[in-house]
DNA sequence: TAAATTTAATAACAAAAGTTAATCGGGGTC
DNA sequence: GACCCCGATTAACTTTTGTTATTAAATTTA
C-alpha cells in the first residue's frame, strides 16, 4: 500500500523487512478514497493528522478574496502531510485532490510507534519532511527570480525527478494531470501565457506533451536552460547514511 | 539571552521558569558574532546544527548562475533554524546577516535534553517549526499571487507582527534594516520598481518611512488593502492550548 | 571635514506578462 | 449523431514591471 512511500525513502536510506511491513501496517489501517478536484482539507478546518498520499494527486493551495488561487506545493503519491496534529488550531491554506486520489491517515499513536521502533525509518521521515521543507524554498526562487520559461521548465524538472523517485516515471514519460490552469496557478502566470510559453519549451524540442504525458527527452539540456540546480531534492545519496564505507 | 525566543514561545503557551531558565542556558553555551552582510553559512557547506538568532536580522537565500538573488526568509531575533543536523548532506541555500548578528548554536545533545525534560518547550519549538514552514508558504502565494503594491504591504504587515511578537515593535513602529535593493530581492520585483510602490504606499499614507523607520500607522487599512490575512503567523491564542478553560 | 561609496529617487524607454475575447477540438452526454 | 462543455489555442491590445542611465541624498570612511 505504501509502495511509493518506501520507494520514495529508501532514495535515502536503505529500509530493513520490518521498515516496509510497519510502514505498510500502518497506511493500511484508515484509507480514503477522494474524487477529482475535491477539497480534502479547507483553511479554517481542524488540522487533519499525518496523511500518507497513497496514489494520486493532491494540492495545497490558498485562493484570495477576489478569487486569485495559488497552488503552494504538489503532494504526489508517496508525499507525507504532518501538520503538527494538535498544535496549531486551524489550517491556514486547503489542500484538495487534482485526480482521484487514495490517502492514508496515520494516527499519532502509530506515528509515535513507527519513528520509537524503526530508527532508521525515523530518520527516513525526518528526510523527507526537511525535502518537502527545501522543494517549498526552491518555489520561492522560482517564482520570485526566474522567467516564465524558467518557470516552466523548472516545474517540469521537478514533477519528473519527483515522480522518478517513486516510479513513475517510464523512460523520460511521465504523467502530469495537471491543466494549463492549475500550472498557472502553480507558477504565478496567466493562462495566456503558460500556452504561449509551453509552445515555446514544444518548438525547442525541450518537452513534448500528449494529452497528460510529459516527456523531457533531453532532460539534461532542460536543466541547463532553465538553470535547474537538483541539490534541493536531495537525492543524491542513495543510502550512503547508513553505510559506513564513506570516503 | 534567548529573552527573543521566550517571548516568541509565549504568544503560543505559558513557559515555566525552569522552561524559560533552561532555555536561557542552552543559548548561552556557544554563541557567535556575525559582522553585517557577511556570510553564516554557503550553499554546498554541511549544515550547521539547531542555530538560534539572538539579536539581528540575517537572511536565507539563493544565487542564481547569472546573479539574481531570492531572499527565501528572513531570520528575526527568536527564529530558530534547524536543519535536522546529520540527516541532509549539504545546504541547499545560503544563509547570511544583514545587520550585525548574535547567534546561539544550540548543539545536539542540548536540544535533546531541552524538548525531553520539558514538554511545553517542545511544543511551543514545534510551534515555532510549523509557523516557519506556513511563512513559507505564505511567501510563495505573495509573489506568486499578488501585484507589487499588495506584496510590499504584505511583507511589512508580516514584518511588523513578527516583531511586534518578540517585542520589537513601538507603538505603530519598528526598525526595519533593509535596502530597497533587499526589499527588491525578497518580493522578487525589481529595485526601481520598489521604489516605485514604496511612493505609492506612502502617498496614500498607508506607511511611513524615516531611514530604517518603518510606521504602519493605520495596521488595519493596510490590511485590507493588500488582503492580508495574519492566520498563517497563528499567534492568536496566547496559550490555550495549555489552559483547560477553552469553550 | 572632505572624499568615497552606498542607497534612494527619477525619467525614458523596452520587454514581459496580463486581459479579453474569439475559435478550435476532443470527450462525453442525451 | 448532434450537442455541450471544458480545456487548449490564438490574436489584439493593455498594463505592469524591468532596464538603463542619471542625479540626489545619505552614510561611511579616510
């Protein structure tokens, strides 16, 4: 059940038989299924406890007064939620469903068990959540410094090494549901101008789109173009914490 | 010495003073001086341990290859980083001063001992850690959402209640060390263009600005003026969470 | 105190991105 | 199979914001 979970974690550490089956014990104790474009969360609401994405995509977003909507980060399958359950009174931004998606709720007591028992899955945890901390900083920088292109392109770069991490990615395809809206949204532009600059990263060769599969079938050039800079997902040390045969 | 972070940590709970002592001791074991606009850590530097701002402002943030520059936070007095010591490999981001800065390193072993004896420390430091992570996001909707005007004036509402809750504020006015040039970098608009909505702002005498003066003499009309919504700061319930008398 | 260096303020012009509106196309529905 | 609806595309035009350059003012340093 916990498939791209441990998929996405064990880019980090190696994960031991017990590791995966706790993990996967508890993604399976309260599962829910969610409609497309559903809200699963709304500002104002309790905070929900530690949500697993099982499959599908999610969002948070936050929509101004006049109707503005800006999407805050992708939760993808294998992305964990932890709102700090009964610290904070009320959630300050939503979070909804994009597809139709599959959650888990881990209640806190399973939570506690998991990081008491499983140190290594502890630190797993802790690593994914400083990553999700540092893909929010990286939005930052893309929105504030970069070009519509750059934007782009970047956001492309992430959603494939992102989905890459957990599998799902086949070659250089992936699948991005998202609409030339949601992108919009995502990295601060217009409609109009996402179509523009999308036929724009089309005519390079840089991406090619069909219907919801994205393909980079040079990624590497992307990168350059867009000063695409990987460090921020930190995923370049495929369980070389736990060994001990460092350099 | 850590009297910033204290009365931060109180505008969420009550700390006793064994709580507020012992926080006192740990910011005093290793502290540092950072001379103003001077680097506290590079990108690509092993990440420093749990760091306490104790007085100045210092910065993270993000060069591009070509020179742009994000500001990505601001680190007040009474903000903490940590970056969950041995767990990433390298800083993804920089950090640096912008006025002179004392800091705290507040090693391992100490903040163990603090979140282990003392239960409404952690909470409160998780408080702390969560309300980071919701600026964050907040940023990210301000200069991804918001026109120059409304991104200024959310910045300096931001500013000035983050400061008004470590007591840094006087009446409707704080110190505000910052270029227009920084301003320019953090709300990813461009320093003339700053200058510009500075004009604006203070034409319509929603601020005022005497050096590094910043007045906000009618809170409330800049509020609504550039819609912003303090609940991501949640610093509205001075210590329920720890007093029973809740409705 | 004077010189040097930042920082702030303006202006004129250029470019990027937004707005509005119309059309096209595919997928599903009746 | 005709009709609808949503999403994608395109065009024309507007607005916002960026760029470059110059000057003024304020700080810092010598």
């Amino acid at each position: 059940m916990a498939d791209f979970l441990i998929r996405k974690l064990e880019n980090f550490s190696r994960l031991s038989t017990e590791d995966r089956h706790a993990l996967d014990q508890a993604s399976r104790q309260r599962m829910r299924q969610i409609r497309p474009r559903d809200d699963i969360v709304r500002e104002g609401d309790l905070p929900p406890g530690v949500t697993l994405i099982l499959d599908g995509w999610a969002c948070r977003y936050k929509t101004l007064e006049d109707g503005r909507r800006q999407i805050i980060a992708y939760l993808l399958p294998g992305d964990l939620c932890d709102h700090g359950v009964p610290i904070l009174r009320e959630m300050d931004h939503s979070i909804g469903s994009l597809t139709a998606v599959t959650l888990a709720e881990i209640p806190p007591e399973t939570v506690r068990q998991l990081t008491a028992d499983h140190a290594r899955l502890a630190q797993a945890l802790t690593w994914e959540s400083l990553v999700a901390a540092a893909i929010q900083r990286e939005w930052t920088v893309n929105i504030g410094q970069r070009t519509a292109f750059e934007r782009l392109g970047h956001l492309f770069c992430e959603l494939y090494l992102r989905l890459q991490a957990v599998g799902l990615t086949r070659g250089t395809t992936c699948e991005v549901p998202l609409t030339q809206a949601e992108i919009a949204d995502t990295i601060g532009l217009s409609v109009v101008h996402v179509n523009r600059t999308l036929q724009e990263l089309r005519s390079i060769g840089l991406i090619a789109l069909r219907g919801r599969e994205l393909t980079l079938p040079r990624l590497e050039a992307l990168q350059r173009a867009v000063q695409f800079n990987p460090n921020y997902l930190h995923l370049d040390h495929e369980g070389r914490h736990l060994d001990a045969n460092e350099t």
